[in-house]
C-alpha cells in the first residue's frame, strides 16, 4: 500500500528513469540545476531543492528516532528548526516523521509557527527580514502540512 504525496502539485514519475530523462530536459530548458527523489507516495519527482525533500527509501534509525523521543521539548523543537531550515542531519530529519515522533512534531511546528506569527506581528523590521521570516513561516505551514498527511495515513493504517 502506497502513502499519500506530501506534495500532489509535483509531476510524478513512475520510474526514476523517466524522472531522469525529464529532469534532464527541463534543466536544460529553465537553467536550473534540477534532482530526482523517490516520494513517500511510491513515485519519483522533481525538485530544485537537494536539502528539502527526503529520500522515501530511507527508513528511519530507531536508535535516532529513541533519541528525540527522549529529548525535552525544547531541544525537540530545535530540531525541528533546523529541519524546517534543511540543516538538520538526514537521520534526525528521516526520524521525526516517523509515527512515534508525529504528534510531538506537530506541537513543535505549531510552537515554531505562532512564534513566528508573533515576531511578524510585533516587529517592524526591515523588509529583508520581513521577506525571510515569511518564507520560514510558510516552510513551517508545508511541514505542518506535511505532518498533518502523515497523521491521517497512520490513522487509516490502524483502521484497517
């Protein structure tokens, strides 16, 4: 049984052959480095970020994914941060999003976002960091997003 696409808005691929030959055409055409992954949904896409999405062939280390169950929340939600800033380790970001670690993750992204929310409301900053704060907030809102998929699919998993 394959997984819901964290990003349906994506061409999807059946193969990484085919991802392939269309990265290779559309790198060409817009100039843009371009790299394939495999979803958690089972196909192959596109993306132009090599730290944002994962490789959905790589399981999580128990013993990493123990490690954050153990942390206190705050140092938690420091991962979580650096995940949402694609800085965090690829274990540490493989591991919170398995199941054990999903509600936890999404309290931290919630404390992340209405932080942010926050500092956007209480701030007159400049407009470069206006423009930042923004784009975090909304890598924050994708993740939540995110977590939020994979919550439900683990949801139906135990339904059935």
């Amino acid at each position: 049984m394959s997984r819901p696409c964290p990003t349906p808005y994506k061409g999807r691929f059946p193969s990484v052959q085919d991802a392939e030959f269309q990265r290779t055409a559309d790198g060409i055409r817009y100039g843009t480095p371009l790299y394939t992954y495999q979803c958690t949904c089972g196909a192959w896409h596109l993306t132009s970020d090599d730290k944002r999405d994962l490789p959905a062939y790589e399981p999580p280390d128990t013993a990493v994914v123990a490690h954050l169950r153990a942390l206190p929340m705050t140092q938690f939600i420091d991962v979580v941060d650096a995940d949402a800033k694609a800085r965090a380790p690829l274990a540490e970001r493989l591991a919170l999003r398995h199941p054990d670690l999903l509600t936890r993750w999404h309290h931290a992204l919630k404390a992340l976002r209405l932080d942010i929310n926050r500092q956007l409301t209480n701030h007159a900053a400049s407009p470069e960091w206006r423009t930042r704060a923004e784009g975090y907030r909304d890598v924050l809102t994708g993740l939540l997003t995110e977590c939020q998929t994979h919550r439900a699919h683990k949801t139906r998993t135990r339904a059935a």
